[in-house]
C-alpha cells in the first residue's frame, strides 16, 4: 500500500519536472498550497483562550494582523511580531483575523469557535462490521518478506500491477528534497539517491535501515544532510551529506539499529543532535558524544514556542532539558484518549502544521478506534515563521511521512540560530477557482 504512494509520489514529481522543464523562468519556483489563515482558538483556562493562525509563505514581509472576537478588535496596532495572541475572556464568541498589508486591511479569514479544550475529536465514519484487508490495515509488509538490498523504484512498477500481492520491496527509510537547487525534488532512500530524472546520484554502500532524517542538519556545510540508521555493519547511525553521500560520521551500534532520530534539542550546540536505539548516547551534527542519555527515538516536533524541537513518542510531548540531559513532559494525550498507532513503532497517525501558527499539531487515533484526536498547542511563542506547509521540503516530508516506516518531516532550513535569515520561499500559489453552483 505503502510502495502505491511512492510510485504515485514518484510519477507526480515526475511531472513536475515535465513543466518545470519547459519554462526556464519558473525553473525554481516551486507550486504550493493556497492556504486561508487557518485560525484556531482554544479555551486554555476559565480566563484565557489562545487563538493563532498562519502567516504564509507568500505574505509580504512586514505583514501585519488584526484580529477580532466578535465585532472587536483586540490589539490597537496590527500584529506585526506574532501570529499568535491569548485573550482575557471567560466568554466564547467566534474569532477572525484580518491581514494588514501597507497599511490596508484585507478581508476577513473565516472566523472559527473557542475549541473547549485542546483537542478536536474527528468522529470516524467506519462501515458497521466492516474489516479491511490483512494487508491494507498492516503497516508494513513481513519482515521475511524482506529483499536484500535496494531497488530502483522502476524496476518494480510491472511486478506492482502483475500482483501487488506479491510485491515485495519495502524501503523502511526515504526522504525526498530537492538536493541541487533546480527547483526539482531528487529521492533519497536506503543509502542511494536519484536526480528528478530517476538517474542514480550515488550510494553510500551501506545498506538500508529503519529511520532517516533529512535536513540541514548542519547549517555550517552547505546543503542538506542526512541521518540514517542501517541494519547491517554494525552501525549506530550515519550522517552524510545528501547531495553527494560523502559520510560526515558514523558512531557504533550492534546489530540491525531498528530506530533513530535527528533533532535539535541542545541550543548550546550548533544544528541537530542525533541518536538511535543503539548509539548509547547523543552525538553533535559533529559527531562529538553529549551524554550517555538517550532520549525517545521516534518524533521531533514544535510544540513549546522555542526554536528547538521538543520529541514526541507514543502519546507524549516531552521538552528535553538539555542542563540535565532528561526528558520534561509537555503533553500526554493519553489522558484525552489519544493513542498511537503502528504497534512497537508507536507513531502519530500524522504530524503537522496544519492549523495555526508553525507549531505542529498531532493527530492520534481515539483509544476507542472510532475517531482522531488533533491536539494543537496553547503555548505562546515569541517567533513568528510562515507556515512549514509552504516550505517545499517540509510540504514534501508530510507527504511521504506515510510512505515508509513513519518518520517526522523536517524543514529544509535550520531555525535554531533565529528567524532572521529564514529563506524566503521561492514559491507561488493558484487560488482555486470558486466552485459553481451551476
Ligand atoms: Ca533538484
Ligand atoms: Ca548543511
Ligand atoms: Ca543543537
Ligand atoms: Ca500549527
């Protein structure tokens, strides 16, 4: 089922290569989403709701905000600092806000209701007595149904459509970005990856394994890098620079290392650290040992309003202190009912940013199977960041979050130095055109 998403995820890029191809002037320039302000509002105490919404990739830099609780407007100048904003109120009336552009009010964003807590419950509308497929409901294929090795992702389409009962490749790790700046998406997965025309770029010789993170994992080398952890050779992890595969550092593990994560969670350390379930420890982007500690090996997300990740696991937020190198817990949505899915994998259903400001929001399956729970966060923050969705490689890791092993996305940028050098997205949007009513 998994391997479907990737063939089709593979012919779509495909295709954008096709256009990108015969228009040399929007060679770069990425297609996103037309996104509305996403606004969301949630009681946070008999006193407070928090309210916040999307900046977006394609709003003007000094953009500015009003926003309104009912017919009032909160704030006396627009909002120029945040996109988030907690209003002393014990009543509940609907919120809207209004971009402010050159001094301008623009039209209202759909207004929306004070969530009662933080958490929306989706009902799931399943079939009665309905099942599904073994192989549908499975995560992933068998183990022993295993091959050695990777496969080109062509090579497999035929056997796909002769009988995707028997089809059996199963990359437990890929990442797609593009890696050389043509504006093209190249896939990264097991050691090897392919330029946006399917030619193999290189591979590392090293096998595949369970987990890998793509990022600029390092903001002092240029491009993007990869973390990944492998099966064979006794390795713990590997960092290597995903233009190129040039292996940065690997440490030792034991055995086939089933998990590891990528993350920036020491703010004294410049760009991510990394760890898996056998590094004994956490190591720098430089490959220097922090501490002997291990943290969750599954998620990162945004969550506390800083510009570290916080990790998630399970049904858990945790902050990580990184003075005493522990675990801080922010969340357990186990006390609303969420759960995770994928059994020893333990994973959201998705997270994202798709709600409200760039923090993400995590969508767990009810305990009672029978609906999703979207938890989004009430911290404030004191950054403002367009929305993740309209950077093309985090756009593009909530797509093949589901693909393989689940694994979270990351953005193609490192925030952890501040916003002020944050890439402007080269990126344009095409409103949809009304629906007729004819
Ligand atoms: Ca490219
Ligand atoms: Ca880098
Ligand atoms: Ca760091
Ligand atoms: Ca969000």
């Amino acid at each position: 089922m998994k391997n479907a998403f990737l063939i089709v995820g593979l012919i779509y890029i495909s295709f954008l290569s096709a256009i990108g191809q015969n228009n040399e002037s929007i060679k770069a320039k990425r297609q996103m989403e037309s996104l509305d302000r996403g606004i969301v509002a949630v009681r946070k105490s008999p006193e407070e709701v928090f309210i916040s919404w999307r900046l977006l990739g394609t709003d003007p830099a000094k953009t500015g905000f009003n926003l309104y609780r009912g017919n009032q407007k909160l704030n006396k100048k627009p909002l120029t600092l945040v996109t988030n904003y907690t209003d002393k109120t014990a009543t509940d009336e609907v919120y809207t806000v209004k971009a402010v552009v050159k001094g301008k009010e623009e039209s209202a964003s759909a207004s929306c209701k004070v969530w009662q807590q933080s958490f929306l419950k989706i009902p799931l509308n399943r079939p009665a007595g309905g099942t599904m497929e073994k192989e549908v409901v499975s995560n992933r294929p068998d183990q022993a149904n295993r091959p050695a090795g990777n496969t080109p992702a062509d090579n497999r389409t035929d056997q796909l459509l002769q009988d995707r009962h028997q089809y059996t490749y199963a990359p437990g790790d890929a990442s797609v970005a593009d890696l050389d700046g043509d504006g093209k998406a190249e896939i990264v997965y097991g050691s090897s990856a392919y330029d946006d025309n399917g030619e193999p770029l290189y591979t590392t010789g090293m096998g595949h394994g369970d987990a890998m993170h793509l990022s600029d994992l390092d903001p002092d080398i240029p491009g993007l890098e990869v973390w990944a952890v492998k099966e064979t050779k006794g390795l713990g992890g590997v960092l290597h620079s995903a233009a190129d595969g040039k292996i940065l550092f690997s440490v030792p593990g034991e055995g086939d290392t089933g998990r590891g994560t990528a993350a920036d969670i020491y703010p004294d350390h410049r760009g991510f650290e990394m760890w898996s379930s056998t590094s004994k420890g956490i190591y720098s982007v430089k490959g220097v040992k922090i501490t002997d500690k291990v943290p969750s090996v599954n998620f990162r997300i945004y969550w506390d309003g800083d510009l570290q990740d916080e990790l998630l696991d399970k049904s858990f937020i945790d902050d990580w202190d990184y003075v005493n190198h522990k675990p801080v817990r922010l969340l357990d949505a186990s006390e609303f009912g969420g759960s995770s899915i994928n059994g020893t994998k333990a994973t959201p259903v998705i997270s994202a940013d798709i709600l409200g400001d760039w923090r993400e929001e995590l969508i767990l399956r009810g305990s009672d199977n029978a609906s999703l729970l979207l938890f989004t966060t009430t911290i404030p923050t004191e950054y403002r960041l367009y929305t993740l969705m309209h950077d093309p490689v985090y756009r593009l890791g909530v797509a093949w979050q589901n693909v393989v092993y689940n694994q979270p996305p990351h953005l193609g940028f490192y925030i952890g130095d501040g916003l002020n050098n944050v890439p402007i997205p080269n990126i344009f949007t095409i409103k949809s055109p009304a629906i007729s009513s004819k």
